[in-house]
C-alpha cells in the first residue's frame, strides 16, 4: 500500500463523465455533494457503484466523493464504477488483476449514433418510391 492520501480518477460511459477522490474513511459517499443513496435511487444503479468497492474489499476502508455530471443516471452510475476501478488501481496495483476479471476497467465505448443529413434519423431512410 502506497503513503499518499488521496487517490484521483475519471471514467466515462456515453456522454456521462464522472471525476471521483478516494481517501481513507469509513464508508461515506458523496455524489455531486449529495449521499449516494439520494442521488442514485434505483438499487442496480446503486450495486454497480459498489461493485468494484466489494471485489477490491475496501468498502468500509474509503470515503469517495464524485463530481458527475452529462448523460443519464445509468451513464453517471457505469461512469463512477469505471473511476472508481481506475483510482482503486491506483491505490493498491494488486487489485487490477480482480477488477480486470470483472471487466470493471473496460471502458464502454458505445455511445449513440449521430443524425445524418437528408434522413429523419441515424440509420432511418425516407420511405423509397419507384412510381
């Protein structure tokens, strides 16, 4: 384990970032200067955030405070899991090999297909017309 204080990193899903800063506590969580539980209220959302706290066992060990912002909730959670993985990294590099398993330091690259012009959508085409 490393003697710095802090640790830093950012993840990205979609259009959603999230900036997150892990230092030694017991366990509180801060997103966006709100609990975890209050800005994220769907539990899948809350259990992805969690999940690379629970396979690194240092869920009680942390206290992160996150700055999200851009995208959906489900964006903002996958984002903050992706940083939090990255700054666990950072922390302890003998978690890597379990997070990676996990496929907790893959960033997603799937984002939504822009509008072409002359067409109603991404792929859609204006109905053809031979006559």
């Amino acid at each position: 384990m490393t003697t710095q204080s802090e640790w830093r990193a950012t993840g990205r899903r979609k259009t959603a970032v999230a900036s997150v800063r892990l230092h030694p506590g017991t366990g509180t969580f801060l997103v966006n200067q709100r609990s975890l539980d209050d800005y994220f209220p769907e539990i899948t959302q809350r259990l992805a955030v969690y999940k690379p706290l629970e396979i690194s066992e240092a869920l009680k060990k942390f206290d992160f405070e996150a700055r999200v912002r851009g995208g959906g909730l489900c964006g903002q959670a996958e984002a903050l899991s992706l940083a939090l993985s990255r700054a666990l990294v950072r922390w302890q590099p003998e978690v890597r090999p379990k997070l990676k398993g996990a496929s907790l330091l893959t960033r997603d690259p799937r984002m939504k297909e822009r509008k072409k012009s002359g067409q109603p959508g991404a792929r859609k085409r204006f109905q053809f017309s031979k006559r």
